[in-house]
C-alpha cells in the first residue's frame, strides 16, 4: 500500500515537472534568441555572409535603382515560377517590378493552391490569391492545368472525390478553385500492387 502511495506521488511530481519545463524552455528561448539572432547578423556582416533571406531583401532594397533594375532585365526576359503558391510577399515585388510591369518581359506562374505547404518559409498563400486575382483583373491568360500526368486513373478518381466531398467538417479549410474534374493523362496505367500484380 505504501509503495502504490509512493508511485502515485512520484506519477504527480513528474507531472508538475513535465508542465513546468515546457513554460521554462519557453522563457529561454524568448530570452537568449535575440541575443543569438544579433550574433548570427553580426558575424555574417563582418564576414559578408548572405542568406537567402539577406539575398530578396537586397534585390527587394535596390528594385528602386533604374540601372539595377535594367542589369536584370537585361541578363533575362523569360521568367517562369513553378511553384507560385509557395511564394513569399517580397519575392512576388521583385518577380512583379523586373516582368510582370515590362511590357517587353515574359513572366508565367505555374501553381496549386491546394498545395501549398511553405508557410514556415513566408511563403503567403494570399500572395498567390492576391495575384491570380490581379492577373484576372488585367486581361491575362489564367490556363488550367485539367490532366494529370503522374498517376493512373483510379488515383485520380479518388482526389476529385476528396475535391468535390461536401461533408463535415471539410476536409480542406479556405478556397478550393477546382470547378472542373481532374482528367487521367495517361488513362490505360494502371495500379500494381507490391506483389507486381494488377
């Protein structure tokens, strides 16, 4: 009887203790991350170290220089951005200043909203929304991609059905944009199981 008392008690310390670690990991964190965040921006000024981020924000900053801008424009006149849902706010400025104003620029955006996953990255899924709706807005060409060419037909049936389900709750939160099936590009593959059979 003692020893239940004795695991019972133990069970509840360890219970305090586990609640209390998580707000004291927190507190160290907001504490020494500035500190850390300061001495990772120093060191890579003094040694002229970029990140990527460090990279758009100067491209970003200069957008304003004419000449910078025409370098730019000079080394290239196509752009194509795969993955445009996965776009953050200041890369949208520099893709939008160097080609979608100049009229002698090709930009194409290819993208799915319903894939966008980068939101840990800054990537804005209201960038994309922002500028389909502004690409509408100024008379451009928005062409759905309608055929799949990486899965076989029985895989296909199964995402329009996760698409066009009305039950709930949802399945997907926000906009979902397809108003048409998806259609199989390659209609005669078909599903192997692991054993190499049909």
């Amino acid at each position: 009887l003692a020893g239940r008392r004795l695991q019972g008690q133990f069970s509840r310390d360890l219970q305090q203790l586990l609640q209390a670690i998580a707000p004291v990991k927190t507190a160290v964190v907001q504490r020494f991350k500035p500190v850390v965040d300061d001495y990772i921006d120093e060191v890579r000024q003094t040694d002229g170290v970029f990140c990527y981020d460090d990279m758009l924000k100067l491209v970003q900053q200069n957008l304003d220089q004419s000449r910078f801008r025409q370098l730019l424009r000079d080394q290239y006149t196509f752009a194509l951005i795969d993955e445009f849902q996965d776009t953050d706010p200041i890369q949208w400025e520099i893709f939008e200043t160097l080609f979608y104003e100049s009229s002698e620029h090709v930009l194409h955006l290819i993208g799915d909203p319903k894939q966008a996953i980068y939101s840990f990255r800054n990537a804005d899924i209201y960038t994309y929304f922002d500028v389909k709706k502004r690409i509408r807005d100024d008379g451009h060409t928005i062409a759905r991609l309608n055929h799949n060419y990486r899965a076989n037909a029985s895989l296909i049936e199964i995402f329009n059905q996760v698409f066009e389900s009305t039950e709930k709750p949802e399945f997907f939160t926000g906009s979902n944009e397809r108003t048409s099936r998806l259609k199989c590009g390659h209609p005669n593959w078909q599903t192997y199981r692991p054993d190499g059979k049909p």
